[in-house]
C-alpha cells in the first residue's frame, strides 16, 4: 500500500512484542498496512517514533551493572570533587526522591528494586528529548549513558543535538565525550564504559 497509517506500526510493535520477536528496523514497513488513512508512507516514516515504545533491554542492563556493579553500603562518587552524590545499590542515588546518606545499608532485593525506578524515569527522558526513529539498540545505549551522565547533561550535550538531526554516527562519537572526573582528567573506567555504549549505539545484532 502507499499509505501507511500510525495504527500499522503500533500493530507491528504490538504483534513483534507478544511474538518475541525483535523489532523491526525504523525504515523497514509493517508486515501489511491494515487501515488506509490517506497518508503517505514517507510522512509517517519521518515523524515515526519507536522510541516511544522501547524499554532499555538486557544488552542495555548488562552493561550498566558491568560499570555500576553492585553496592549494598552507601558510598562516596569517586569520580566527583565533594564525593557526591553518594551512591548504593546500582547507582541509586535517591531513594524516593531523597538524597541517600552515608552509613544506609540495603538488601540485594531493594537494590534491584530502586534501580528498576530508576530506569523508568531515565527511559522517560531519553523517549522525551529523542525527536527522531532510533533502534531498539540505540534506545538502550542512550538510557545506559543518560543513567550515568543524568538527564541534564543528555539535554545540553552535543550528542542529542546530533542525535535529534540524524547525525548517528557524529553522534555516537560525541556520547564519548563525556570520560573525565570532576578534576578534568580522563577516567580509564569512563573511556571504557563510553566505547561500550558507542559499540551498543551502533550496533545492527
């Protein structure tokens, strides 16, 4: 058909999703347009989303506890100049909305639990501020960086100004950009983590 409604991707979304199958690739049409509602296939390519309907996944999720990894002890951020904010379970650093203290203990189960939270309010951002079709891969690489960098940085950054114009691969390099401490030196964990979120970026598997 010439004319693919709305309704089709979310069908395709839907039936992908209740099948197990991975998504299908934003350029790439739905397996059949359902309803016909007068408007061209290019529009709706161009103003298609899938972002909206992503949740970070569990290539996004393994990265972030293999940098996170796994404190049940309140600790100070190494990588700041006043050690905050301060840190527990896999980079929670509040807990129902207050900042955590030094000395909080906490189970596996509710660390696990607060960052479950926290994803969802970092998936929200990303479906927010990203104004162009991503991949499934895309969508948890930028939750996974905007989990560590914060929503803020992600607004003001060069990568979602690149991002939000199709620039891909422009973006993917600014994303590394973000590697030092708070004394301006370039931190070999970051390097590592931002070349890994790059890699999941771009990544077609």
């Amino acid at each position: 058909s010439d004319s693919i409604s709305i309704n089709d991707y979310l069908i395709d979304d839907s039936v992908r999703l209740l099948n197990s199958l991975p998504n299908r690739p934003f350029n790439n049409l739905p397996y059949i347009a359902l309803f016909n509602l007068g408007t061209p296939a290019k529009e709706i390519i161009q103003d298609y989303n899938p972002a909206t309907f992503y949740k970070i996944d569990t290539k996004g999720i393994n990265l972030m506890h293999e940098f996170e990894g796994l404190e049940l002890k309140a600790y100070k951020d190494p990588g700041s100049a006043n050690g905050l904010p301060i840190t527990i379970g896999v980079g929670t650093t509040r807990i129902e909305g207050k900042p955590i203290k030094l000395g909080t203990v906490i189970t596996k189960e509710q660390a696990f639990e607060y960052f479950k939270k926290d994803l969802e309010q970092f998936e929200e951002a990303v479906k927010q501020y990203v104004k162009v079709p991503i991949t499934q891969n895309m969508f948890s690489a930028i939750v996974a960086w905007t989990y560590n960098v914060g929503v803020g940085a992600l607004i003001s950054s060069t990568f979602l100004k690149r991002l939000n114009k199709k620039d891909y691969i422009g973006a993917s390099e600014a994303l590394q950009w973000f590697n030092k401490g708070a004394n301006g030196k370039v931190l070999a964990g970051l390097v590592r983590r931002r070349e890994a979120e790059a890699k999941l970026f771009l990544s077609k598997d």
